[in-house]
C-alpha cells in the first residue's frame, strides 16, 4: 500500500470515528420517544369543582401534568377546553389542532375553535366545520367525582 492510499483510508476511519461519536447519540436521542413504552393506566386530574363551570359556557383550563419518570424536562402543565352541555356532563377537549397541532382559540361569539395555522374550524361539540384537519377535536374521558370535573390524561392521543 502506498503512502496516498493510506492516509486516504486514515482520513476516512477518522471522519467514520467522529460521525459514529456524533451520530449515534444523536439518533438515539431523536427516536427515544418512539421506543418509550407509553403507560396505559388512568392519569385523572382535576380540573376544578363543577360550580366554576357554567352550564352551557366554555372555560380554558390549565391541568398540570405527570413528570416524566426518567426525570428529563417535560411539560408541567397543559391547556384544555371545558364546558358542561348538561347539569350531569361535562366535556372536555384538547387545546391542539389535529391537523399539525397548532393551540386552537375558542371564540365565544360564533361558539367555534379555530386554528390559526391552517384555518381550521371545529363547532362547540368538537366537529370539523372547515379547513385541512383530519378529525374531530380530541376528547378527554371525563367523571364528575366528589364534586369535581376529573379528566384521563391518557385519554387523547400523546401530543394532544
């Protein structure tokens, strides 16, 4: 072997070296939350008692969150929409579009979400009315217990 085709394989060995030191921590830490088992176990929360909550008027709440077990940062606390149709039900939906998940502003004059990204329009029941998103709105499961409206946070869908 000559001495150019030595250090041609030297300098490729050394740039493999520092891309598998690069790349491969960086591959693993992008597809972490791929691998991660999501627990299926309820995660109620409290949104607060029902007497805060108006029939018929819809309130954005603010639910603080599990921490994560691996001890990373995370999220501490997340929006949601709340309303109660009836004296016996309440209804709450995911604050993301399910479009690209973009927070979506509930007006209170037309009763509708809408999503600044794309346009999308969604009705005070959670239903597409207009734009690019796929779906309806995400709906937490809900229970009235004790006197307040308690939601599953594993309930939608991670991201929601």
């Amino acid at each position: 072997m000559d001495r150019r085709s030595m250090l041609k394989w030297t300098i490729r060995g050394i740039g493999l070296a520092f891309a598998s030191m690069v790349g491969i921590p960086a591959f693993f830490a992008g597809f972490s939350p791929v691998f991660k088992r999501r627990t299926t176990q309820n995660v109620w929360r409290s949104l607060g008692p029902v007497d805060n909550f108006p029939i018929g008027e819809m309130r954005q709440v603010v639910v603080a969150l599990p921490e994560e077990p691996w001890g990373g940062p995370s999220l501490t606390e997340q929006a949601v929409y709340a309303w109660r149709p009836s004296e016996q039900e309440a209804i709450v939906y995911s604050r993301s579009c399910t479009d690209l998940g973009c927070p979506l502003t509930f007006d209170p004059g037309s009763q509708c979400f809408f999503c600044p990204c794309h346009g999308g329009i969604f009705d005070k029941n959670g239903a597409r009315m207009a734009g690019p998103p796929p779906r309806p709105m995400d709906r937490y499961a809900t229970r009235i217990t004790n006197g307040e409206i308690m939601i599953d946070l594993n309930s939608v869908p991670p991201m929601s």
